[in-house]
C-alpha cells in the first residue's frame, strides 16, 4: 500500500508515514480503482468497513422510491465515506459512486474500534481521529439541513453560499458542484436555479463563472 492514504487523510493525522504504512495491514486496507460512474458502495448493503478517497472525487447520493437520486455531498482526496454505517454496523441507505476516475481505499471500522494486541499509541491515535471526523460529519449534516429548511430557492443559495464564504473565509470561492449538482444538493429545480442565481447576479448580490463564485 503506497504512503499517499497517509498523506491525503486526516484520520492518519498525527501518526508518521512509517507507523500509517505498519498499520495498514493490520486494518485490512484494499485498495481499488473506479471508472467515472462506477458503483463503490451501494444502498442495502451491509456496511463494515469505511472508505477514504485517495484520488478522484465521489459522489454520495440517495434515492427515492421513484429512482431520482440527491445529492447528499461530493468528497475529494483525504474525506472519508461510509464511517458512520461501518462503526455502527448498519445497512447503507446512501449510494456512494465515483463522480470521474478515482482510487479509494477501504479499511475495517472493527479493527479501529477495538484495540489491538499491542495497544500501540497509533492505534489510540487514529481511533481518536476517527471519532473527531464522525463529529465533522454529524456538523456537515446539521449544516446541509439549515441550507435544505428555507422555503424559497433563494434564500436556499444565500445560506448555501454564506455556509462556503465562512468556510473558505473569503468573499470569493470554489464550490464542489456544477449548477446541476448543486440543484441536486439543495433539493430544487435544475431550471430555476439557474433562473435565480442570474436574477441574483443581476440584483449585484453575487456573481459567478463555472463554481468559482463572489459575494458581493
């Protein structure tokens, strides 16, 4: 398994690229490549173990009882999938599929809970780092939930884009969605989304080109 799981991802932050390559064995890493489109974990399923990007980006969605799917977020290099499923060893109901070509690995959620033999400090370490991304992502979900709660697709846009002007700390910033997909995150119209963030531009509130957009 090369170094770059360690690199990329904050559940090995703190432990060297020496100790991350030891334990990778003894966490049941596979590592596996994927095709845009691809299918990496799929709603149903049993669930133990996690996934972390290594290169790439993916697509975590749901989908409703009618085959139109949501989407619940998109995770790049180093962001962790599935690890709240695999620690609680419930079935999946998310689909988790590659958005371009990437490489992912998966790891045991078993192995981090429970200490190993030796009760080596890395272990204690990325059990801790594990819990602290289960909390990021419980906050990740609060926060999508304040954008989907207002009535009006515009003010949707505005507490979207007020969440990524904090985060980025910036006026202007990238977001990891093309208009379609961020229809698809805020649970509203392709159509008039887009019919909202040109009458926006035109009212001088923000501006944008491709997701690089400005608030102004």
């Amino acid at each position: 398994m090369e170094s770059s799981i360690h690199i990329s991802s904050p559940l090995f932050e703190g432990i060297s690229r020496e100790e991350a390559e030891a334990m990778l064995p003894c966490l049941g890493a596979v590592r596996t490549r994927y095709e845009k489109g691809e299918q990496i974990m799929r709603a149903g399923q049993p669930c133990d173990r996690m996934g972390i990007v290594l290169s790439g980006q993916v697509r975590v969605e749901v989908l409703d009882a009618w085959g139109d799917a949501t989407i619940l977020e998109m995770l790049g290099p180093g962001a962790l999938f599935a690890h709240s499923y695999a620690c609680s060893m419930e079935p999946l109901d998310i689909d988790v599929i590659a958005d371009v070509p990437c490489e992912v690995v998966t790891i045991e959620a078993k192995r981090i809970i429970h200490p190993c033999l030796r009760q080596c400090a890395c272990h204690i370490h990325i059990a801790s780092n594990l819990m602290r991304e289960l909390a990021l992502r419980n906050v990740a979900m609060n926060r999508r939930a304040l954008v989907v709660a207002p009535k009006t697709i515009r003010d949707k846009v505005l507490a979207y884009l007020s969440q990524e002007k904090r985060h980025a700390r910036s006026n202007t910033f990238t977001i990891p969605y093309s208009q379609t997909k961020l229809a698809s995150y805020l649970s509203v119209d392709r159509s008039a989304l887009s019919n909202e963030l040109s009458k926006l531009r035109r009212e001088g509130v923000i501006d944008y080109e491709g997701s690089t957009y400005k608030l102004l």
